[in-house]
C-alpha cells in the first residue's frame, strides 16, 4: 500500500494548518493510501549541523543526514514515503523555524555540490520521486499576500523540493482565523466579524482543495511506479 506522509510544521495540533494537512490525509485515505501526520513541535532537534558527514566521499553516511536526534526516524520515514506533505503558517514571511530546521535536514543530505554529466545539472542523491505537497496558512488576505510577494519569497522552496524530488506542488490558505476570541488580544488590525465570515465561507473551500491536493499527489505518485 502506498504511503503519504504529512509533516505539520505548527505548534498547533489541531488549527488551520492540521487541519488543512488532515483534509489532504483524508483525501489520500479515500483512494486506498496509507496515511501519518507528525507534529514537529512535539520533537528535540535542530537543524543542519554543517557536519558534511552526507557528502563524504563512501561514508557510511553519505546521502543521509548523519546527526541523530528526535528528527533522525522521520527522515527515514520521509524518504521511504511514497508522497510528502508539509504543511506550515507563515511567520514573519516565511515557515516557522521548526519546518524550516526540518527541511535543511531533509534536503541537504541527498543534495550534491556535483554535476550529473547526463543531465548538466546538478547530482541529486535519491533514486526516485517523491511528490510533495506544500500547505502555507496565513493571517495575511490575498490582497497582503501579493503586496508581502510572499508567493515569490517562498517560491523557493517550491524550486528546491521540485528539484531533489522531482515534483512539488503548493496551496496558500489565507485571511485565517486565530482566535475563539478576539476581544482578549491586543490584535486591533483585525476585524473579528470578517475573520469569522472567512472562516466560514472560505475555509470550507480551502479544506476541499486540501483533500483534493491529497487525492492529486498520489495520483503524482502512481506515475511514477
């Protein structure tokens, strides 16, 4: 049985990001897929070291990050997954610092400083493709989200993960809903009646795109087998 993976780069186990990841998860279980979400926040580890052990040449670590803490069993689990799903709000512009910490350890291992004389470009480590999802949640609305260029400065990862794993695909959910209860924060630049109205006529449809990408993703997948 195949496999999707969903990474939930949020402290929070159950708001807008989990949810959206749980929708694609859904998604994915609705076609005959296997499916697991891990909290980031509920693990002890850092990012890339710069130890270099995954480019030695014949190391025993080479092409698989050699620094072992609570991340080390999911970077197994990713690369053996059949589909990726990371899911994450924006703060201060990009990813929090979990999934970002995340992905250096992910990705750099099965990156090359080399050229694949094949190809011309540069020598990738993973022998196959692992589509990958990419969920942003954001308080920002759509209009704040293209003054912000924030689908430019995270086009990057978009750009990286296609490279290392062959396809990527992003969804932004915006104008998100923070609290049960505006009224208890310092948060003024917020209408809580046009939060909630969001809320419920918007992210209903974003939950549909979620379980949508989920079905979408595999589908990604069963081309590659």
């Amino acid at each position: 049985m195949m496999k999707i993976l969903a990474i939930n780069g949020s402290p929070r186990k159950n708001k807008t990001t989990a949810t959206l990841l749980d929708y694609a998860l859904h998604g994915a279980a609705s076609i005959g897929v296997e499916t697991e979400m891990v909290n980031l926040y509920d693990l002890n580890y850092k990012g890339c070291v710069s130890c270099f052990a995954c480019k030695l040449k014949d190391g025993k670590s080479c092409g698989k990050c050699a620094y072992r803490d609570d991340l080390s069993p999911l970077l197994e689990k990713a690369i053996a997954a059949d589909v990726i799903l990371l899911g994450s709000p924006i703060y201060y512009d990009f990813v929090t610092g979990e999934m970002r910490s995340f992905m250096e350890r992910l990705m750099f291992p099965i990156d090359t400083y080399a050229i694949d004389t094949n190809t011309g470009r540069r020598r990738r480590l993973l022998n196959k493709v692992i589509p990958v999802g990419f969920i942003y949640t954001m308080n920002a609305n759509e209009s704040q989200m293209k003054h912000a260029e924030y689908p430019k400065i995270l086009s990057c990862n978009e750009r990286a993960l296609s490279r290392l794993f062959g396809y990527c695909e992003t969804m932004f959910s915006m104008d998100t809903y923070q609290f049960n209860d505006y009224s208890k924060y310092d948060v003024s630049l917020f209408d809580e009646k046009h939060k909630a109205e969001v809320r419920e006529k918007q992210f209903p449809i974003d939950c549909q795109k979620a379980f949508d990408l989920g079905i979408k993703l595999i589908g990604e997948a069963k081309k590659m087998h």
